[in-house]
C-alpha cells in the first residue's frame, strides 16, 4: 500500500517519493545494521517497534528509545 496510505498497493508511491514503498523496505534490509538480513527482517523489526508504540499508547509520540528496557531484561 505504499505503506503509507492504506491502498494496499506495496510499490504505488502515488508520485510522491514520501510515501514508504516496499522498495524502501529492500534496501533497509541491505544494510549493515542487520548484517543483510533482508526485507523480511527489516519488516519484522518494523512490525515489533511499532507493535511496542502502540502496546504503549506511544504511536503519535514514540520515545527515542525503546531498547534500554529490552536490554536491561535480557
């Protein structure tokens, strides 16, 4: 859906280079900080950080870090 709108269509930008398209999600899963995990990992690491705002009633104002927590547990 361009992620972004709610259109259901994955790679439809809608001319706007704004909305997030599954191309973005490609290249995030090419990058270093998740050793090229690939997009499904990008998209599972999106899915639980945004899963945790809205767990946490944070999604209009997320906090900047939501990793201390998971790392004092572990």
């Amino acid at each position: 859906m361009c992620y972004t709108c709610g259109c259901k269509m994955p790679y439809e930008d809608h001319g706007d280079p704004r909305n997030i398209v599954e191309q973005a999600l490609v290249n995030a899963g090419k990058t270093k900080e998740i050793k090229n995990a690939g997009r499904v990992k990008a998209k599972e690491n999106m899915f639980e950080l945004i899963r945790e705002q809205q767990r946490r009633g944070e999604l209009e104002e997320p906090r900047a870090n939501y990793a201390e927590e998971t790392t004092k547990k572990g």
